[in-house]
C-alpha cells in the first residue's frame, strides 16, 4: 500500500481491500478520488486485520486532511441478531472482543482502551438512509465455532464482528477525525462463515456502498455535525 503525498479531502472513505471499495467506482472513477457535488472525497485500502488496518489508516490520515473517515466492507452477523444476509448496519460503538479477556482468562491493562463510539449524527444520516445501527465486535481473527460466537454475541451485545474497525476508529481518534462504520453482512459468525462470505461478500459490499453512495449524493448529511 502506498499512502501518497499529503492532500485535502473532505471525506475519507476505506476499506480492508481494494475489492471493497470497488462498488465505488462508478462514484469516484479509477483513482478512486472525486468531487462529489461539494464535497472532494478519496478512498484508499487500509489492509486487512487489525495489525495492518491499524497501520495502514494512520498512514493514510497522516497523508490525506480529511476531517470525516468512513470505513466500507464486509461484517459477520452473530446468530439471534435481527439481522438477514446483505443487509446493511451502521457502527454505533466498536468494542475490542477478545474472547480470553471476555471470559476472565486474560486482563486488558487499566489504561487500555476496549471501547469507542462512532459519529453520532454520522451514524445517524446512515441509518436514515437504510442502514441498522449495531454494536461491533472487533476480534483478531475470524470466528469460525458456534459456541464460541455465542459467547463473545451475549458477552458483548454486539450484533456483527467486524476484523479491522477498531483499529481504524483508534486511528481516527487519536488524529481527532470523526468515523462511523458502513457494512454489508456477508455471512453468519460461526462454523458457516467462510463459505458464506465466499458466497455474499460481493453483494454484501455493494449493499454497504450503496448507502455510503446514496449518503455522498445527498450532500453528506452528518458532517456538520
């Protein structure tokens, strides 16, 4: 990945990988960087799972001044949630899920942050425009046990995992740029979920960016505030 040399932007659209941001082409063209009636938007790919998103956005905020960040992709979602495949959710906070410290076996340290809330008003213009709000399990790796999504859903209360948000939304924070999470559920989180996304992540990720489409074109409601 390469983060370029230092622009303006009023909105920072990324995903884990290219292919997520594909379904914003017809909006922003081959460069993915466009004017969007006002608004000058670009979108890059931050990498994939927590390490390299966490990398890759501050790299990428580092590079490009925009005061608005939204994260695209693909998100699982917990059995018993009300979810149904290809829908499309709205981050409302994004929790660190690590199913060791959840069940008591491990200690995050006092000071450690676990916890973070997205934009209010921007995850707001996104629900009003078709997206669910949800709560977010971040975790390292992709849940592929039953049992084990059930605990990390009732121990969290998040309806969706999700690998590379927190990360994303911890960059955004420290470099004080607001963030809300758009996803389209491609799978359900356990033993089924691999060949699930394997089967919905294209029509997942084309849900999810026809929301963030539809938001650019109404003029970014949310980003006054």
């Amino acid at each position: 990945m390469t983060f370029g040399s230092r622009a303006t932007a009023d909105i920072l659209v990324v995903a884990a990988f290219d292919p997520e941001l594909e379904p914003l082409r017809r909006v922003l063209g081959a460069r993915f960087r466009a004017r969007v009636g006002e608004l000058d938007v670009a979108a890059r790919a931050v990498g994939i799972g927590l390490p390299d998103a966490a990398v890759g956005a501050a790299g990428h905020l580092a590079a490009v001044t925009a005061p608005v960040v939204v994260m695209l992709g693909t998100c699982g979602a917990y059995a018993g949630s009300p979810l149904a495949l290809e829908s499309v959710v709205a981050s409302r906070r994004i929790q660190l899920a690590d199913a060791l410290a959840l069940g008591g076996g491990a200690q995050y340290p006092a000071s450690m942050r676990t916890a973070i809330d997205s934009d209010p008003a921007l995850a707001a213009a996104m629900v009003a425009l078709g997206a669910l709000p949800a709560d977010v399990a971040a975790t390292l790796a992709i849940t592929v046990d039953d049992g084990a999504a059930a605990s990390l859903r009732d121990r969290t209360g998040a309806w969706v995992e999700h690998l590379e948000a927190f990360a994303v939304a911890t960059a955004c924070q420290r470099a004080g740029r607001r963030f809300v999470a758009v996803l389209g559920v491609a799978n359900v989180v356990g033993s089924r979920a691999r060949d699930e996304w394997k089967a919905h992540n294209v029509a997942a990720s084309s849900a999810a960016a026809a929301v963030v489409a539809a938001w650019l074109h109404a003029g970014a409601p949310g980003v006054d505030g």
